[in-house]
C-alpha cells in the first residue's frame, strides 16, 4: 500500500473519531470541525489574529480542506508516511489529538533515542529496527497515561479512552500486514541468493584453471584470486543473512 493509501486510510480512521462540527466550553480549542480548531484554521489560512476568522468559516470546512492540512501540519510533520503500517496511524491520531511535537518526542522515549521533537534519520532507524507492534502498544499506552494526567480527563475521559483503545486495536490489525519495507526485504533476502549461484560460477571456473581447464568468458581473473573472491562473496552473503537474521 502505497505512502497516499496509507495516508487516506488513517485519515479516514482519525476522522471517525473527530466528528463534525462541535464547540464544547470545556473544550480549549472551543469551535471544532473534523478536528480542525478555529485558531489551527486561522493559521492555516494566515488569518491574523486568529479570532478574527469567524466560527462560520469553522462550520463551512470542506473536507478537502481539511485533508491538506492533515496531511500538511500531522501527517508530513511527523513523517508517518515514513513509519510502518500500524505505527504510522498510532503516531498521526496522538499528532492529530495532542500535538505532532509531543507525539514525536514519545515516539523517540519509547524508541531511546534523543527526544528532539524531529524525526530524522536516527529516530527513523530505531523505528525500523523495533517491532511495530510493540512500538504501537507503547505509544498507546504513553498517550493514555498523558491523557489521564490532564484536567479535563474527568470531563472527556471516557471518550479519550475509547478512542486510544480503537486505535491501539485498528494500528495492531494494520501492524500485521507485511509493510512495504517487510516485502522489500524479503525479496532482496530471495534476490540475494544469486549472490550464491554467481559464486558458485566463479569457484568452479578457478577450479577449473587449476586443472588446466580455460573459460573464456572468465579471462583475466587468476585461479586464485577468483577462488578467494567466490569465497568471500559466500562468507559476506552468510554474514548479512545472519545480522538481518
């Protein structure tokens, strides 16, 4: 499933649990549509300040707009496009719910790394070497102790509950599918056994000129020298087998 699939399923999960239209008094973000605050709108359309945009233009969000800045000021910013199937969602509703800095910088506590609020190539590789199921129960877990330390936990508890539950359970079904990073490694890992085959080729053909035989098409390689490197490509193969392994 590609990065805009992935994308448009997530999407359409944390867009099950925002709902239309709501302006809740307790609520610190006060006028909401689809998840969107009256002040991220403003933001977003360089209204300044922001109660100057209207409730109206709240109410009269499009989806398509709302879709953009997803995907501009969650999805992009904590690069979840770059995280496996699972984690990406787990991470983007936290983004979506409480902040993409706070998200990340949990995702980097559960993962051990620094804690920087930016995902780059460090926090990308410890994501990628860590089982994203157990990543997905983290965050999970993480989010919902946040949550539960909030003030207004008493008065939107219940539902914030909920919905981690729905999620942690929906990023687990999606963690089960082979990522596109799983698939990529496994075929490299069956693709590398012709490293075997072309090894094989040159540790005859050095045999060969041992005994006297000729190939052609191998000229300018020694005996020796095409033994060692049959060798070595066979011990090198073994040897990424076992640290992918």
């Amino acid at each position: 499933m590609g990065n805009d699939d992935r994308f448009v399923k997530c999407l359409t999960e944390v867009l099950r649990h925002e709902g239309g239209y709501v302006d809740h008094p307790s609520d610190p973000g006060g006028a909401t549509n689809m998840g969107i605050t009256r002040e991220t709108l403003a933001r977003w359309r360089k209204v300044t300040p922001w109660t100057d945009l209207p409730k109206a233009a709240v109410q009269d969000l499009t989806l398509d707009e709302a879709g953009l800045i997803y995907r501009a000021n969650y999805w992009n910013t904590a690069r979840a496009g770059s995280m496996p199937a699972g984690v990406d969602l787990a991470l983007f509703d936290f983004a979506v719910n409480s902040g993409p800095d706070r998200a990340i910088r949990v995702l980097q506590g559960v993962l051990g790394v620094a804690a920087d609020g930016e995902v780059g190539p460090v926090t990308l590789a410890a994501v990628q070497a860590t089982d994203p199921r157990r990543l997905v129960n983290a965050l999970c877990d993480r989010r919902l102790s946040f949550l539960q330390r909030l003030a207004s936990f008493s008065v939107f508890g219940r539902g914030w509950t909920r919905r981690v539950a729905e999620i942690r359970a929906a990023a687990l079904a999606d963690a089960r599918l082979p990522s596109t990073m799983q698939r990529r490694t496994t075929m490299t890992m069956l693709s590398g056994y012709r490293t075997y085959i072309v090894a094989a080729f040159m540790l005859v053909a050095g045999l060969a000129q041992v005994l006297g035989v000729e190939l052609p098409t191998l000229d300018g390689g020694s005996a020796g020298s095409l033994v060692l490197e049959a060798l070595a490509i066979i011990f090198l193969r073994k040897g990424l087998k076992s640290d992918a392994a």
